[in-house]
C-alpha cells in the first residue's frame, strides 16, 4: 500500500515530442473577388494579390495546422451586391462538403458588399462550423463584438454602394428633365454626336423610321410589320462601341418594334420614367401620326387586337384583303348625278397599275351583304358555329402561347437587365457620375422601363384573350340577338360590331371568292356589344 502511495506521487517524466497529439489540421480557403474585368489579364493581377496576401496570414498560422488549400476561388469582374457568382458557389459547394474549415479574405466586403447575403453567409458559414477570416481588418467571428463591428463595417459598404447608385439616379433625372440625351445605346433614325455628345438625325435611316410608322397604321398590328420588315431585310440599329466590336442589326419582333412606336425621341423628346420632357434632338416623326399609333397600340391593348377600324361607316374598312396580291382593299367612292357609288379598290392596285391585280376594285354593297349573311348563317347553323368555334379556340390557344413565349422573353431580358444594374452599381465609384458606367445603367434603366411597360401591356392581353373564350350555348344566344338588333343599329354601330366579330374578308376578283375569318374572341365581344346596345334601348 505504501509502496503503491509513493509510486503515484513520484514526478512522473515529461512526454517526448513525438508522444504529444497532433495539431489538427485547419484546411484555408482563400477567396478573392475584383468587381471589373479591367488589369485582369495582367500577369499580376489584384486577385493575385489578394491571394498572396491571404496565404501569408494563413503562413504566419502555421503553428496552429492552417493550411491553404490548393483549389482557387476567384471572381474576376463580379459585383459584391449579391451571390451569382462562380467562384463563391464552387467555394459554398466545398463548404457544403465539408473540404472547408476556413475561409480568408483580404477584406470583409471581398466575400460580399451586402448586409443581407452576409448574414446569410455567416449563417451558413457557422452551420458548417467554418471560421471566417479578413487580414486587413483584425475581428473573431466567434464573439458577439467581433460580429457587431463585422456588421457596422458591412453597412457601410452598403451605405456607400446605395449612395452612389442614388447619385446616378439623380444625374440622370436631371438631365432627362433638362431635356438632354442621358447615354445609352442609339437607337434607329439618330447617331451619337461625338463631339457634342447629343443625338443627330441619320437621314436615311429617319426615312425608314417614318415608314414603319406608316406601315402600323396600315396595317393596324404588330405581326403584319414585323412580317414586312422582315421581307424588306430591315433591321434595328447597327452601332459600334468605343472599343470597336459593332453591336445591333437585328431583326425586328414584336418587343423591340413596340419599344421603337412607342420612344417619344422620335418627336423630340425624352422619357424618364413616367415624365417626358421637351428634348434638344429634332423630332423625325409628325407628333399626329405618332398620337394616332400611341391611341392604335391602346386599343389593341385593351381589345386584344379587334380594333376600331372604321370612322365612316365602311363595313369592311380595315378587314377587306385583296386573296392575289394579299393589299389592303380600302373603301371609296365615285358620285354620279345625285348618286353616290361605293367600292373597295386595291391599295397595290391603286399604285402599281390596275393591270397587275385581278380583283382591282369590288362594288361594296353586295360584299358587304355577304359578309352579313355570313354571319347570320353562323347563327341558325349548329355544325358551322361549331366550326367557327373551333377554330377560334385554336387561335386563341396559338395566340395565347405567343403571348407566354413574349412575356417569358421579357422576364428572361429583365432579370439579366437586373443582374447587370446591380452588377454595374456595385462597381460605381463617386467619380463616375460621367463616366461609361453611367451611361450603360442610363440604357438599361430605359430598356427595363420599356421592357416592364410592354410586360404589362402582354399580361393585359392575355387576360382579355383568355376571358374572351365563349361556349357554343353563349355563342347561339348572341348569334340569335344579331338579326332583331342589327335592324336597329346605326351604320357606325354596325361598322364596330362586324370589326369584333369579323378579322379579315378575302376577296379573289379573278375566281369572284370571298373568305370570311373570325376573330379568336369575336363572340364574346359581340355578345356583350349586342347587350349594352340591348340595356341602352331598354333605358331608352
């Protein structure tokens, strides 16, 4: 017992070094980030930089087991406004598989200028038990002081972002109000003065913008002139940037012909936001016809295409076609004595010659006539109505996928348009307030705005496409209320209601054919015209 108490208390021996634990190994990731792409293909970059610097701090820690790990997370031009970017979801990914007990950067706002995203970061960060390390600014994530003075670090970051973007904001506005060209890409009819830099006409593009204008209130929609102008090979603006790679000359689709009849440059003025101002540039588009092209695209707006084509009573103004030569067929008249003769004559007749049409001119009354019957052969048969019906569906099914396809189109370009504002906005420095900067987040912020007004306008449609759709029971009781009512009905009012029901007559002068075409949602809108006109003669 005694020999067993001194043997305890005996100094024992000190642990050879090679007996003491191993120092766990702490595995260092270094992260870098660089907001633009500018001195990126030096040799030498300021990701190489941030790196050394990282690997140093983690060298001096040797003693402790970090080590760096040899996998390189750089971001090279990415904004630290949000997280899209390569380098930090290939280093989040590590972290998530446990290759990461560390992370190191040169500087807090390095891993993210936002205070939102940090905090998630961090949240993340302390799930996976990963440390987070900056070497210019000395704090411990592990205490509750050393996260405060973290979080007041970050919101200055973010203070100062936020400034600046507020700054531009401002620039612009004003010179917007002042009725200046704010920057942004040029659009088709004007060049870049680049001495003064403002806005000069390009006569022979001018030329072709006041066609196009002209061709819309021809055709009175957006996919016949997206269809001529793609037959004339016509495209949008063709520029080069500063740097010399040439930008534009694509062909038009509905987005960006909408955006051109609807740019109030075109009668000398600017936009910003909802306020337009009075420009400096010339106008190249009578402010008439561009008014008669704003009220057009509204009432296609809010219709879904059944425009009101007809001011004078014309039954078929608008929607009577010449089968040969595929021209508008367009009301006129000859007198007589006291009489007055109506007719359509061909619009490609009328100005190549009537030699080059077969169908030349029709007398309106018999067609008209037809065209009337027609419809009312639609109400008293079962079989045609369902027909027309079908057909109808299937024009609404074909329109409503166009619609979708434009507004997914529109959402994709906007959330890129997004991501690059934030992007640009986090690369802005105080002095940039004229600089290039400056001028792309002038453009993006007037596509975007373009862009979201459109968006709605498609949405607008596609609700009234999609409320239109009747059943063959509505459809019969409209078609029943057509003959007592049409009696009573003025020839404008008659006029409107073969505009909704109706959305294209064809006449073939060579073979004496007419084709009559409904609209997708023409029997929705007849009933509900037949029964106002009803209600407004009952009140009467």
């Amino acid at each position: 017992m005694t020999s067993h108490t001194n043997r305890l208390n005996r100094p024992q021996p000190k642990p050879k070094p090679a007996d003491r634990e191993p120092t766990r190994s702490v595995r260092c990731a270094v992260y870098t980030r660089k907001s633009t792409e500018e001195g990126l293909e030096q040799e030498f970059n300021s990701l190489d930089a941030q790196r050394e610097a990282g690997e140093a701090f983690v060298r001096s820690q040797a003693g402790e087991g970090w080590v760096v790990l040899g996998t390189r997370y750089d971001d090279g031009g990415f904004t630290g406004a949000n997280t899209d970017r390569p380098g930090l979801h290939a280093l989040l990914a590590d972290i998530a598989d446990g290759k990461v007990d560390c992370v190191v950067v040169y500087k807090v706002d390095r891993l993210s200028r936002s205070l939102l995203d940090f905090a998630q970061l961090m949240r993340t960060f302390e799930d996976k038990g990963v440390a987070f390390v900056s070497v210019t600014q000395q704090f411990s994530t592990a205490t509750s002081m050393g996260r405060l003075v973290l979080n007041v670090l970050l919101s200055f970051a973010q203070f100062e972002r936020e400034i600046i973007s507020e700054r531009t904001r401002d620039k612009i506005a004003a010179t917007r109000r002042k009725g200046k060209w704010a920057g942004g890409h040029p659009v088709l009819g004007y060049d870049i003065d680049p001495a003064g830099y403002k806005l000069t006409v390009n006569a022979p593009e001018a030329e072709r913008v006041r066609q196009i204008f002209a061709l819309y209130l021809e055709h009175g929609a957006l996919l016949p002139v997206v269809e001529e102008l793609e037959r004339r090979q016509w495209t949008t603006k063709r520029w080069a940037t500063r740097k010399g790679p040439e930008r534009g000359g694509k062909p038009f689709d509905r987005t960006n012909l909408y955006n051109l009849l609807t740019n109030p440059l075109y009668i000398g003025h600017v936009r910003y936001k909802d306020e337009v101002h009075e420009g400096e540039h010339p106008a190249i588009v009578e402010a008439t016809a561009f008014a008669a092209v704003q009220q057009a695209l509204t009432r296609n707006g809010r219709t879904g295409g059944a425009l009101v084509r007809n001011r004078f009573g014309a039954l078929l103004k608008g929607l009577l076609r010449c089968g040969p030569c595929g021209a508008a067929m367009t009301p006129s008249h000859s007198t007589k004595g006291s009489t007055r003769y109506r007719y359509y004559v061909c619009t490609h007749a009328q100005k190549r010659g009537y030699g080059t049409c077969p169908s030349k001119s029709v007398p309106a009354e018999p067609i008209e006539a037809f065209v009337v019957e027609r419809v009312r052969t639609v109400g008293r048969d079962p079989e045609l109505l369902r027909q027309v019906l079908e057909q109808a569906r299937e024009k609404s099914t074909a329109r409503i996928a166009e619609l979708e396809a434009e507004h997914g189109s529109l959402e994709k370009d906007l959330r890129a348009w997004h991501r690059e504002v934030n992007q640009l906005a986090g690369q802005l420095n105080p002095g940039d307030v004229n600089g290039p900067l400056v001028t792309r987040l002038a453009d993006l912020h007037a596509r975007i705005e373009a862009a979201e007004h459109r968006a709605a306008k498609v949405r607008e449609c596609l609700t009234a496409v999609t409320d239109q759709l009747i059943s063959e029971e509505d459809a019969a009781k409209a078609l029943a209320a057509f003959d007592p009512v049409w009696a009573t009905l003025t020839p404008l009012e008659r006029a409107r209601v073969i505009a909704l029901l109706v959305s294209r007559v064809e006449y073939d002068g060579g073979t004496g054919g007419v084709t009559v075409s409904f609209h997708p949602t023409g029997l929705t809108a007849l009933a509900d015209e037949l029964a106002q006109h009803h209600d407004h003669r009952s009140i009467a």
